[in-house]
C-alpha cells in the first residue's frame, strides 16, 4: 500500500487553515475586548482614530439593506470561497484566501453569537464606517488576491 501525502489527499493548503484560525481567534479576542472595554466610553487613539462599540446588522463596513437575509448572504459566500480556496496555491494566494475565509467566518460567528444578530465594529476613521478586525482581512486578502492575480500569479492549482 502507497501512503499519499495528506496535503494532496485533502486537496487544501495548511496556510489557508492556519491563517483563516488566526483571523478567527483574533477577530473573536478583540470583539470581545471591545464589548467589555468600549462599552462604557469610546476611546480616542490619534487625529481621525476612535474605538468606539458599533453593532452592525448589515455587511462589512456597515454596508446594509439584505435585512435578515445577510447571515445567509455571507454563509453562502464563505462556503463557496473555502470551496474555491480548497484549490489554492501555496504562499500568497494561500494567505489571501486564508484572509477571506476567516475574516468571513469570524463576522458570521460573531453574527449568530449575538442576541439580536449583529456584528460587533469598534474601529472608527473619521466618517468612514466603523469597522471591525475581520473587516480588514477580507479587505486586505481580496487585495493580496487581486494583486497577485494582476502581476501574473496563478491563485489556484
């Protein structure tokens, strides 16, 4: 009998599982803080910067209008980005979808969490929407992706 090795058995990368648990447990640590924290007062960090505890029904970056149907909405769009991810090429590609999945599964689980079902923001720029840390790494892996896509990079085996 020939052992196959696990990684091409799967057919996912340990990067895209490793940093999608990172984003998650991060993301999950600082909403955390922020409801015990930020509560009480908003915090000022620097010029245009403010923690300050939002919840949000919509989308990221308070983006709204799909009512109850946004839990849905972002299920959906993680499961079929972690099907597509299940094909990603090692080393950037890997961590931008990485980035995706666990900034998409962090706000849905921080969604169901809730009582009402609302995602928790807390950082404020300015007039900008206020955000959350899962906000910035779907925003920073759609870019890794973009990016890597652009400069000729195969995302996927």
């Amino acid at each position: 009998m020939r052992l196959v090795p696990r990684r091409r058995l799967i057919g996912y990368s340990d990067a895209v599982v490793a940093t999608a648990l990172v984003v998650t447990c991060l993301d999950a640590l600082s909403k955390a803080w922020a409801r015990r924290v930020l509560s009480a007062h908003p915090i000022h960090v620097a010029g245009l910067v403010w923690l300050r505890l939002s919840y949000n029904q919509g989308m990221s970056f308070s983006f709204s209008g799909l009512g109850g149907l946004t839990g849905i909405v972002t299920l959906l769009v993680a499961i079929g980005l972690v099907l597509v991810a299940l094909r990603a090429r090692p080393g950037v590609p890997a961590i931008g979808f990485g980035l995706l999945i666990g900034g998409g599964v962090a706000n849905v689980i921080d969604r169901w969490a809730a009582r009402p079902h609302e995602v928790t923001d807390f950082v404020a720029l300015g007039s900008f929407p206020v955000f959350n840390l899962a906000d910035v790494a779907i925003t920073i892996g759609f870019l890794v992706l973009v990016i890597a896509a652009l400069s000729g990079e195969r995302l996927l085996t």
